[in-house]
C-alpha cells in the first residue's frame, strides 16, 4: 500500500516560475507608468514665460499727440502648469508720446508696494493711492518724501508701422533696483 504523499512545500522549479512571472509582469507595467508619469509632470519642467517677448498693447493713433499718458491692458496667452489661458490681461501700462514717432511706456504697478497707479489729469502726475506716492509724466519721483524706492518702472517700445509693442513684465515691489518678478 503506497500511498503517495503530497508535498506541501513548493518546489524549487514552482518558486524560479513564479519568481520569474512577477519580474516580467513588472517589467511590463514599469514602462507604462513611467510614460504616465512622464506626461503628469511634463508641465512643471517647462519653463515660464520670456520676458523678453514684445506684446502688441495698441494703434499709434490711439496715444493723445499731447502727451497726456493713456493707461491700456495688456493681454496675453499664458500657460500655468496644465491649464492655457488664452488672450487674458495680465497687467496694464501707460502710454504717452514724447514725439511725432516716440512712445514713453510705464508699468501701471507703484514700485513701493505693488498697487495700482492712477492718473490724475488735474494735478499732470501719476498718483499711488495705497501711500500716496507721486510720479511727474516722465515716471520720475515727484516728491522727495515719496515713500517708493525707485521711479515708475519704464518699459522697452518699439513701433511696427502703426503698431505699438511694449516688452512687458512686472518687476519687484519695495526694493531699490528695478528686479524682474
């Protein structure tokens, strides 16, 4: 009477199959998630913006011939990590002629800390309303107790026919040297 006994250990040749069945299944699914991942982080590797790219801000005909700065948006498609953001306003600038063929350009951000310049006609001078800083139409400090560190930060122009480009980009606030943000 022999019985045959099976074994309840695994054989060498079962555990060299199923060792080598886990290696390949792996194998196979790491390519896959390593293209995926790829893919998912793709975005934050690209690299921002250039500043160094002029943006059509208006017709030359739309600047006042006497000098009087005219504020105007800015707009741009930008892209943020995984989303595009077509043709969105992305700051402002004022415009005002210095000749028949010369445009001045000044950010519309106070260098001192960060808000909204206006205009004001009636005083001829760019006013901060957040601590009242002052500016004469050149961007120039126009009062030696102005709390900003710098004057209006001017922008680089160039006129295309009857085109205006202006090479927008903002800069840091509260500090002396005009720094790109």
């Amino acid at each position: 009477m022999s019985e045959s006994v099976a074994s309840d250990k695994p054989s060498r040749r079962d555990f060299f199959k199923r060792s080598t069945a886990v290696l390949f299944g792996a194998l196979a699914v790491l390519g896959p998630i390593a293209a995926g991942l790829a893919v998912l982080l793709d975005p934050l590797r690209r690299r921002g913006q250039d500043n160094s790219t002029f943006l059509k801000v208006a017709a030359l005909a739309a600047v006042p011939q006497d000098g009087v700065p005219r504020k105007f948006t800015i707009s741009s498609s930008r892209t943020d990590a995984w989303n595009k953001f077509p043709n969105m306003p992305v700051g402002a600038v004022y415009l005002r002629r210095t000749g028949p063929q010369t445009i001045a350009a000044f950010n519309a951000i106070c260098p001192h800390a960060g808000g909204f310049i206006d205009y004001m006609a009636e005083a001829n001078c760019y006013i901060c309303p957040l601590h009242n800083s002052r500016f004469a139409v050149d961007g120039s400090i126009q009062s030696p107790n102005s709390p900003s560190p710098r004057p209006m930060d001017s922008l680089a122009v160039e006129i295309r026919g009857e085109e205006i480009w202006v090479q927008f980009q903002n800069f840091q606030a509260g500090v002396r040297s005009k720094t790109p943000a």
